[in-house]
C-alpha cells in the first residue's frame, strides 16, 4: 500500500503577513499628476504593483491613500496596535506633519519610508524628514519601485 503524503505545511503561514501600505497627500493623482517628476504609472497600477509583489513575498498587502493627516495617524495607530508592518509615502507631510511621526514612532512592527522621487535632488524644502529618524529605513528616488524595494525589505527583516 503507497502511503499518501500531506504537502509540507510547515513552510506555508497559515495565513499571510499583513502589511499597510499607506501614502499621504496627492499620491491618488499618480499618473496625471506632474508625470515628469512621479512617473506615468496611475495609483490603480501602483496599487496592482503593489499586490502583485506583496503576494510574492508572502504578504497581503492593504494599499491606503488618503488627502487628510488625521487619518493616516489613526491608520499608523492601528498598525502599531495590530504589529503591523508599513510602508509609508507621507507626501508633503514627510516635511512637517509631527503628529504623523508620532504616530510613526509608537510602530511595533517595521515601518519603511518611500517616495517616489529623490527628494534630495529637489527644492531645498524637501530635503527633511520628520519621519525619517523613527523609520527602520527609507527608500527614495526609484519610482514606484521604491515601494517594491521597500517590500522586499520587509521581507527580510524579522517580523
């Protein structure tokens, strides 16, 4: 009699690492918006990238976006509450928004900012960070293949 073997489940999770993605102000415009500097990719195929490679990773991945600052602290809480890792495009609120990395700085889990472009290769303004000093890293200037690197990174820091 063969003897039927169950698929190896100890190297399977039983269910996927959840990971926020969440970007501020003005990156729902992807595409449109001023395309020399952010790319031609629209924020429905950076969403897709995102998926895409999260699930590649053994990730699922929760892509946010949202104009008001309020929100996206209450989505950083909800991430430190829920040890969640984040990768984070905080838009202009990158240059001053220190209710936003407050939030930031009560992280349990990873949490890596991105941007799209290379702020240092821009208008003096953006060239600080206040969220910077309590992220695990920052990944800037690649395009959205920022957000991709940043994934991969989660994926080899421990969780």
């Amino acid at each position: 009699m063969s003897e039927q073997h169950e698929p190896n489940q100890q190297n399977k999770p039983d269910k996927l690492r959840k990971v926020l993605v969440l970007n501020g102000p003005n990156l729902g415009r992807l595409g449109s918006r001023e395309p020399d500097v952010y790319g031609s990719v629209s924020y429905a195929g950076l969403v897709k990238a995102c998926e895409a490679a999260g699930a590649e990773l053994g990730f699922a991945v929760e892509v946010r976006e949202t104009n008001d600052e309020g929100e996206i602290v209450r989505w950083l809480h909800e991430a430190a509450d829920g040890r969640l890792p984040v990768v984070i495009n905080p838009g202009a609120f990158t240059h001053y928004s220190y209710a936003m990395r407050d939030a930031a700085a009560q992280r349990t889990a990873p949490l890596i900012e991105v941007h799209i472009s290379n702020p240092y290769a821009r208008e003096a303004f953006r060239h600080t960070s206040v969220i910077a000093p309590v992220a695990s890293g920052t990944i800037a200037g690649f395009g959205i293949n920022s957000y991709l690197l940043a994934l991969r990174a989660l994926s080899e820091l421990p969780e």
